[in-house]
C-alpha cells in the first residue's frame, strides 16, 4: 500500500520537477530574447502576461494588465492608435496582426517593439487573443540609422558629382584658357620672327637666317606642347563616344595625314585587314595618328622604311599592331615609354615633344584597353594597344 | 573719295600681334586693297552700325567678309556674330571665324550662329600665312559675295 502511494508521489514530484525545469527555461529563453507572451480572454475579460511582458513595460508584478485601455495607454499615440484597431479587428473578424510600434515604458523611455496576435477560436467563436511583444529597439534605431546614413550618402554623392563635373568643366575651359593665352604670343614669336627673315632676307646672312630659324621651330615646338597638354587634360575630362569605328579605313586616312608627301613613295606600308570597334572616334584618330608618326619619325633616314599594321583578335579583346623596322628603344625603357614628357632619344635626333604616347594610353585606357610596345632586332619596333570586345 | 573704295575686310582682332601678322598675309598676296581693323567687339559693332566712333559712315557700305576673332574683350565674338546674323542689313554678309579655340561648344556656336567658316589660326607662320591666303582667295576672289 505504501510502496504505490510512494511511487505516485515520486511519478508526480518527477512530473513537477519536468514542468518546473520547462517553465524555467521558457522563461530564461523569454528573457534571453525579450520576448514576452500574452493572452486575451473574450470570456473573463482577463489579460495575462509573462514577466518579460512586464519587464518591456518596465513595470513591475504589482501592475494589474487586465485593462486593455491602460495597456494600450503605454503605447505612443500614433502606435496607439494603430494597435487598437488591429486588435479590435482581431476580436472582431480574427484577424491576425504582426506590428512594429513605438512603446513609451513607465520610466519615459521610448522603446521599439514588435507584436504580434493571433485569435483561438472554438467551435466558430472566437475565444482567447494572444501573441507576443518583443522589444526590437536596437534593430530598430540600426534599420532608421541606416536609412538615414544611405540617404545622406546619396546627397553627398550626388553633391560631390556635381562639384566633380563642375569642376572638370572649369579645367577644361581653364586649360582652353591657358592654351589659347599661351598661343598667342607663339604665335608672334614664330610669325615675327620668320617676317624678318622673309622681309630682310637680302641683307641677313645665312647664320642669321639660321638662328632665327632656331626661334621659329621652338616656338613650334612649345605649340605642340601645349596641344598635348590641352588633348591630355580633355581626355581625362570628356565623356568618351561610342560608335562603330572602321579602324582600317582610320589607319589609312591617319597615314596620310602623318607622312609627309614627299616621303610617301620612300616607305613600304603594309596595313593589312583590321576589325572594325567600337569607341570615341576622334579619340581613336589621335591614337592612331601618334602611332604612325612615332614610326615614321623612327624609320627616318633609313634606306630601307616599313610600316606594319595588323590585328589580332582574342575573345575579350582586339589587339592592333603598328611596327615598324626603325631605331627602336632599349626594352629596359618600356615602362618609361608612355608616359608624359619621357623620351628615349637624343633631342637632335627626333622630334616630338614626348606626350603623344601618354596620349595614346590615356585614351586606350579610357577606353578599357591596354597599351604596350615591344622591341626587337629581328622584328623591329611594335606599338600595341588593346581594346576590350564588346558582347556580341 | 576714300569713302567711295569699298572695305575688303573688317578685321576684328585685339591682339595687336595677330592683327600685324593676318594684315601682313593678306598684304604680301595682295589679295585685299582695303582693310579696317578693329580691336574690340564694340568698335565692331559701332563700325558696322555706323554709330558712335563710326557714325558719320554710310551704312549701305558694307565689308565684303569680317574675320572674327572669338575672345574680345567687352563683347564675345560669338555675340556680335548673333548682332550681325539679327540686323538685316548685315547679316548676309560672310563671317569667319579666327580664334585658337578648338573647343566643341564654340564650334557648334559658330555654325549655329551662322558663321561661314570657322578657322584656327596656325602657331606656325607659315600655315597661318595659308590659311590667310586661302581664304583670301575664296571669300573675297572666288567667291560671289552678295
């Protein structure tokens, strides 16, 4: 007799203990991840919360939460407003609700909470309403921090654009500016100094026609100079076009263009059948333009000149070839090549104020491509640029 | 009488240097007997509307081009090219423009604006005398001016 009452007790002590150590853990999870359990009874007129639900509220167990209109009361008035009618309506026609509302706890501070209700009908009736509340406060503040900051990032951007294009729109007019002050004096110091030479021509001897030629070709020199530093500073400036571009025909037009006439039937040129692209074509003409005048200026004097032009194509990219059979430069030097103002050769020698390669690279780079040239005794001198194939 | 010779050229240019050298160019091919020069868009204006400095000029006389430089002080070149296309009894006769300026925006303006020509004047003497002459030739003996 006593051992069943004793294994009874045992059975039901087991079972308490079981459903302590859930209550508790429930609660700690509840805690943990503060959120709170609630119940409406449609029958009693009864609330019930958990403790966490108190502790959202910061209130503490002394407070009675059976009147829904002081619960409610806590809530800011616009959440307030909105939690009432989703409640009622839940009462009302079952609908569930899950919303993000604004709480003002017993101690002033204004929190975030998310909640959520469902109804629990019986047969047909509706019967209990119940949910959670969660406090989603540092979500919350993070989310409308985050939004604010992303806002204020795209004025920024869009300021520093602006100031950027206005910018690049001033160099632009203010290299336009400098070049065209800068011109005019070249102008009479080349001018002037060939109308003595042409108007007193009788009277001066050859030394003195000399060194007033020395003049004028400086001031050519300068000239060039200035353009490319003009051509260099728009093409960092300018929006690149984008057309289909006859590359072989271009070649053709800027060979002409480059070489001298008299020295036309002095070079074997070979340009030979080049893909069409797709680019800025008064860029591309300078790119051109300065390749074949760098091989001309280099086959000058030779017995023998050639110049090559060909194309190789790959699946990202088109790459076209000049070459020419001259002077070449030490492959040590490549990487001093294209940029401004560098030269690889005696001034006497070779013309050329050093920045129509920089000007090539910038252009091809604007373009997405590469540069390069290499140099050898069996091939020559081959400048290379690349252009990256569109997507058919 | 003095103003009976009809004007070949109105040059407008203030950069006296320039002006030396396009009057010389157009000298040394003598292609032009008569050519007033000017050095600011105002004067310009004056002269061609016969007022102020020029009014006591017969305004039917007309030049047979004006070269056009673009940047004049007190008024821009392409302002008075818009003066000159919107008064009747200017606005046939041919402008080119002669400015250093390759600058898109004032192309497009030039054409726009009804520029007949538009030409960047040569650092090198040489091409600017060539540009001079060639145009000299067109305009004033080639061509037929209205």
């Amino acid at each position: 007799m006593n051992s069943m009452k004793n294994e009874k007790q045992s059975e039901t002590s087991l079972l308490l203990e079981k459903s302590e150590r859930m209550n508790r853990l429930l609660e700690e999870s509840q805690t943990i991840a503060h959120i709170g359990g609630w119940e409406y009874d449609l029958a009693t007129n009864n609330i019930t919360w958990t403790p966490e639900v108190y502790r959202i509220y910061g209130v503490g167990p002394e407070y009675n939460p059976n009147s829904l209109q002081n619960d409610i009361a806590f809530y800011a008035p616009a959440s307030a407003f909105l939690i009432e009618a989703a409640f009622n309506r839940a009462v009302k026609e079952g609908v569930s609700y899950d919303l993000e509302l604004q709480l003002i706890r017993a101690d002033g501070n204004t929190i975030w909470v998310r909640t959520m209700g469902r109804v629990i009908t019986e047969d047909g009736k509706i019967t209990r309403v119940h949910g959670n509340i969660m406090d989603v406060t540092e979500r919350k503040t993070a989310q409308l921090e985050l939004a604010r900051l992303n806002e204020s990032l795209e004025i920024r951007v869009r300021e520093r654009t602006a100031k950027l294009e206005a910018a690049n729109k001033e160099l632009e007019g203010f290299a336009f500016r400098i070049a065209h002050d800068l011109k005019a004096p070249l102008r009479a110091i080349s001018g002037f100094s060939k109308m003595v030479a042409e108007d007193y021509s009788p009277v001066l001897d050859e030394e003195c026609k000399r060194r007033l030629a020395v003049v004028s070709e400086n001031a050519a020199k300068l000239d060039t100079l200035i353009s490319n530093i003009v051509t260099i500073t728009r093409i960092g400036t300018t929006e690149p076009g984008s057309s289909v571009m006859a590359m072989r025909e271009m070649a053709l037009a800027m060979y002409h263009e480059v070489v001298p006439a008299a020295e036309i039937p002095d070079i074997k040129f070979m340009l030979c059948p080049i893909p069409d692209c797709t680019g800025d074509s008064t860029m591309m003409r300078k790119v051109w333009s300065n390749l074949i005048s760098n091989a001309v200026k280099f086959t000058a004097g030779m017995p023998d000149r050639v110049i090559e032009i060909y194309a190789e194509t790959t699946d990202s990219e088109l790459r076209y070839f000049v070459r020419d059979n001259g002077v070449g430069f030490d492959p040590a030097h490549i990487s001093k090549l294209f940029n401004l103002f560098s030269r690889l050769h005696r001034d006497c020698d070779y013309q050329g104020a050093g920045a129509g390669l920089a000007i090539v690279r910038r252009i091809v780079e604007l373009h997405g491509g590469q540069v390069g040239a290499e140099c050898s005794k069996a091939r020559g001198t081959v400048f290379w640029f690349s252009l990256p194939r569109s997507p058919e | 009488m003095e103003s009976d010779k009809r004007v070949d050229i109105l040059l407008v240019e203030d950069n006296p240097d320039d002006a030396e050298l396009t009057i010389r160019a157009f000298d040394k091919y003598k292609l032009a007997n008569n050519i007033v020069h000017v050095s600011d868009g105002e004067l310009a204006l004056d002269y061609l509307l016969a007022r102020g400095k020029y009014s006591g000029r017969d305004i039917e006389s007309r030049p047979r081009i004006i070269l056009l430089d673009l940047q004049l002080p007190k008024i821009h070149g392409l302002e008075i090219l818009r003066t000159i296309r919107s008064t009747p009894q200017l606005k046939l006769i041919p402008v080119i423009i002669l400015t250093t300026s390759k600058e898109e925006s004032d192309l497009i303006h030039g054409y726009d604006g009804g520029a007949n020509s538009y030409i960047v004047k040569p650092v090198d003497f040489e091409k600017f005398t060539n540009v001079v002459r060639e145009l000299g030739f067109y305009w004033l003996l080639l061509n037929e001016l209205p």
